[in-house]
C-alpha cells in the first residue's frame, strides 16, 4: 500500500492568534462557523451521505448537520458506521464520509478504516477531538488518533487553523479516490467547529510528494504484446483494481479476442460475468479446481490489479511455477512484495486494456489450453451433496436466490464459511456488485455494508449473506432498514458455530472444538420482530425455495434464517502453506 503521503507532521499548523489577521484580509467573505465551512465543503465535494455517531466533541458539527443540508445516517454504532460508508463507496465509487465523536468515538471507527486500507476504499473520516489547548492534556475523552491512524490511512490531517478546513477536506477527497484508493482520517478538534472564518472553498491541490501514474509506459506495453505473441498457455489473474477501475467489459473484450482463460480473487469476483465460458472461478483457498490448476500450469500470468495476497498465493515459492509473471497495479510498491515478476507496470488497469487493445490487434489462439482448463472445469466444479432430511444446504440456497436475482442482485458478506459459499455459488456479472471484507476479514462486516450499498443503489436488490457469528457483532445496525426504508435481505446462515474456525479446528488441531460453538443462542425471529424486519425461518429442506419466494417478493427488509448442519465444509481447500495444486476436499 501506498506510504502516508500526508501526516500531522506535515499539515499546516499555524498559531490561532493568527485568525484575526487572516479573517480581516478575507473580509470580502461571507463570515461562517468552522462546522458550516465543513458543511459546504463537503457539498463541494459532492457529497450525498454522511454516515455518523454523535458526541461532546462533534455537537458543533452536529448542530449544523440539524439544517439537513447533507443527508446524515445515524449508526447504531460507530463500526457500523465505518463499513455502511465501505459498502456505499465500494457501489457508488464514491468517497464514503464518516464522522465520529473523539476518544472510543474514534477508536471504535478503527476497524472500519483499517478495513477500507487493506480493500482499497475511499473514505474520509472525521474524528472528533477535544479542543485545541486540551490536545495533549489527557483531556477527556482524548485519544492521539494520528499515531494511531498512520499505518491505517493514506494520510491523516490535524485542523489546527479553521481557515485550513477547505484545503485540508479537498485534500482529503483527492488523496481518498485517487491512485490506490483508501481512508484518510480529519481530526477535528472541538473548537475549530465555533471559531469563525471568512476563508473561501478550495478546488486546487497542491501535493508535490503524492505521484499517481495512471498511464502505462509504451515500451512496458510493448513487452507485454511480446509475451502474449508467445505465449501457448496465458492466463489473466483479475483483482479488485479491475473492478475499481471499472474495465470490466474492456477485460471481456480483450480475453475473447485472445482466448485467454480468466481467474479472478476474492475480490475480483465480477471482472468478468459468472457465464463467461473463459472464467475458470475464484482462484486460492477456497477456489476452483480450473483456476489453480491454470495457475499451477500457465506459462504467462498477467496479473491485473491484485496484490498476490497469501489467501491466492499460499506458497509463493511454487506459485506458477513455469510463468512468465507480468504484473499491473497502480500501487508501485505491489510490484515484487510478494511474488517476483519479469515485467512490473504501474498504470490504472483500463489504460494498460486500452493500451493492449490498440496494439495488440491480432487475433490469437490457445484452442488446446482452453479446452485443457475448461475439463479442468467440468472435472472439478464446485459441487455438493445434496440435502439430507434434517438441514439445507447453504450452497444450494445460494445458488437458488442467484437463480431468482438473475445474477444481478449486489450481495454483501460478512466474514467466515457462509462468505466462501457466497463467491463460489452466486452468479455474478458487473463490478460493485460484490462487497465483501477481503484483506483484513472483518466479521462484523456484513449488515451494515449492505445499508450503504442499498443507499448508494436504491432500486436494485441488496442480499447481505451472514454466519451466526458475524451477525451477532453488528446485527443492532437492522434498526436502520426500517428507519430509512431500505429493502435489504439479509440472509442468515446458522450452523450454531463460528463455522470456519470449527472447520480448522476440525481439520488442523484433532477435533478439539475449543469455544467454536455456541452452546445458546437468541431466537433471532423475535429479534427481527424487534427491529421492525420480516422475518422468515427456513429449518427443513422442504421449506427452502418456497420460503425464498416468499422472502424475496417481500417489498420490505427481511431476516432470512437457513439452519444447516454444523459439520458442513467449504470445499475444495488448499491447506495453509501448501501449494496451489495441493487441493483438498474435491471428492
């Protein structure tokens, strides 16, 4: 990831016996509130949302948020709020902003930037602070959030003069969806929310440290045309970046054209449809038989927008072995960190598809090594067994709501053996139709991303799948579907575990299930009844398409509850430092 370009250390900290000076020489100026500059310079980036948990240190700005300018979505809590801005960036493309009271306010709203860094998110976070003379004081309610957001943001920015909110929030818009995209902490202290300011909107950015190359170099691009005129067995590897850069159809275009199978990662699910004869599947882990095999055997790998994480690449050091690696991503520092490549570019992946396309114009063929990956394919899909007379099968379920959203429904995961089903069984087309927590894999993450991925696409079918576990961390955020008339489903796929972990200790430490299952649990009926959701039981294979029907032509937020078998596995698996080819479980 990217270094801070921006930190306390390096934003403007001018004295504040400075601000009469600076006011009379913007007396030409309407006269404002710090809180109400903030206001218009968040109208001034566009801002539609903003997703928020009051406190002492943020009433200056909440007194200002009365006036509506700006819709405000009240969390329940400050996590909550953090991934409902994830979810809302990752389907709008949007920077999804959050503010949040100082202290464990802003501490509590850590999970959720942390998250956004690993995934590449664009949010701006405000976190509250105490008063400027209190900084520094133990004051209450006082936490030193730069030192603790530098490893977790691309930059991070301390108001320490009201007149620099317009500069410092335009700053943080740019630097949050730009390049690498990622979270970008404000902290406001309480005073710079009164003192009042004439200083004007900003729409310039002066970041001499901060480069982005978004355009690939032609010699770069030349070699690459090289390699694929050679090439016998090529396959492209489409990460997130495909998915940010919105190149999806670019990158259909281009594989038909060449006849090159596809893997995607977790969170390059999307790059290409689901139907797409090429995709051979999520590769890693818990990927296809097809799509790690072709990484085992392919001869070029073209990496377009992935970081090689450990989840795909589990054993670097027989990751495609026989490969010429080629990799693009617009973060330099990707390049060489975990697998070694023979051609790094630094450049948006839609500029590098463009670029390919312009000169790499000659139609190829691999007709041998497509027909080889497609048995690979057909030999080995992702498969189960069917339902016995006591539970459902999660994979059939997600397969059935696939079939009744036609593939075009945006699904929300939390995090655990319910999130590997959902990517291996939902038919899925477009990008920022997936949302899911990939690099730091939050539990938790999963009802609240679905409330901002339903307010940044209103009119389209939002699922949120979620484990037993995860929804027990956030589920206090279903009050907001009835409040805001948010149609989400969420579906809730109870095996009574913390299903993946009980999976490893299944596997890995001799059965020893040690605190993997939960002994009670609520009855999670009434407690959509609380919240004001429908809610519908599914607890005998008999009952699962019909309910599903039923659920899904609800016009309204429902709680769907599938009870399955607690020993139910996520296959096929890699087992963790084994190689890619060294798949378990495809019996």
């Amino acid at each position: 990831m990217e270094s801070n370009v921006v930190s306390s250390s390096t934003t403007t900290h001018s004295n504040q016996s400075n601000l009469k000076a600076d006011v009379n020489s913007n007396e030409n100026q309407t006269l404002r509130a710090g809180s109400e500059l903030l206001v218009e310079a968040l109208l001034h980036e566009d801002v539609d949302f903003i997703f928020g948990y009051p406190g002492g240190a943020v009433l200056p700005l909440y007194d200002t948020f009365y006036d509506g300018k700006i819709k405000h979505i009240l969390a329940r809590h400050e996590q909550g709020a953090t991934h409902a801005a994830e979810g809302y960036a990752r389907v709008s493309g949007k920077t999804g902003v959050v503010v949040v009271t100082s202290g464990p306010g802003a501490t509590n709203a850590i999970t959720g930037i942390t998250d956004a860094y690993c995934d590449s998110l664009p949010l701006v976070v405000f976190t509250g602070q105490v008063a400027t003379p209190g900084i520094g004081k133990d004051a209450f309610q006082e936490a030193d959030l730069l030192s603790m957001t530098t490893p977790i943001t691309k930059a991070n920015f301390q108001v320490k003069n009201v007149n620099d909110i317009p500069r410092i929030i335009h700053e943080a818009f740019y630097l949050a969806n730009s390049g690498r995209k990622g979270p970008v902490v404000i902290d406001f202290p309480k005073d710079m929310g009164v003192l009042k300011t004439t200083a004007p909107l900003v729409s310039d950015v002066n970041l001499p440290a901060y480069k982005v190359t978004e355009e690939p170099q032609n010699e770069d691009i030349d070699q690459l045309v090289h390699y694929l005129s050679k090439a016998k067995q090529p396959v492209v590897l489409a990460g997130a970046g495909i998915n940010h850069s919105q190149s999806n159809d670019l990158l259909t275009q281009f594989v038909t054209k060449h006849q090159i199978p596809v893997v995607t990662t977790l969170l390059g699910l999307g790059a290409i449809p689901y139907d797409n004869p090429l995709f051979l599947g999520m590769g890693g882990m818990h990927g296809s038989y097809a799509s790690n095999m072709a990484l085992t055997e392919c001869d070029l790998l073209i990496n377009l927008g992935s970081r090689f994480d450990d989840r795909l690449a589990s054993k670097p050091d027989e990751f495609a072995p026989n490969a010429i690696v080629v990799h693009v991503d617009i973060d330099e520092s990707e390049i060489n960190k975990v697998i070694a490549t023979d051609l790094g570019i630094v450049a948006d992946c839609k500029q590098v598809l463009e670029s390919l396309s312009h000169k790499f114009k000659n139609e190829t063929s691999h007709d041998e090594w497509v027909q080889h990956c497609l048995e690979n394919k057909s030999k080995h899909p992702f498969k189960y067994t069917v339902a016995d007379d006591t539970f459902c099968k999660p994979q059939e379920a997600i397969e059935y709501i696939g079939q009744i959203t036609h593939g075009e429904a945006i699904v929300t995961t939390d995090v655990g053996q319910h999130q590997m089903w959902a990517a291996q069984f939902y038919p899925f087309k477009h990008h920022g139709q997936w949302v899911t927590s990939g690099g730091l894999g939050t539990m938790g993450f999963g009802i609240p991303s679905a409330i901002g991925a339903q307010l940044a696409e209103p009119d389209k079918t939002v699922i949120c799948f979620v484990g037993d576990g995860g929804f027990q961390m956030t589920n206090q955020e279903m009050a907001l579907l009835p409040e805001y008339g948010l149609n989400v489903k969420i579906v809730l796929i109870n095996n009574g575990t913390l299903g993946m972990v009980k999976q490893w200790q299944d596997k890995f430490f001799n059965h020893r299930f040690s605190h993997s299952v939960f002994n009670d649990q609520p009855d999670f009926m009434k407690m959509a009844e609380a919240y004001g959701v429908k809610g519908y039981l599914i607890d005998h294979p008999d009952k699962l398409t019909a309910t599903l029907d039923e659920a899904f032509n609800y016009q309204g937020p429902a709680l769907i509850e599938v009870r399955i078998s607690p020993t139910e596995p996520v296959n096929p698996m890699i087992p963790s430092g084994k190689a890619n080819h060294e798949m378990e479980g495809l019996e």
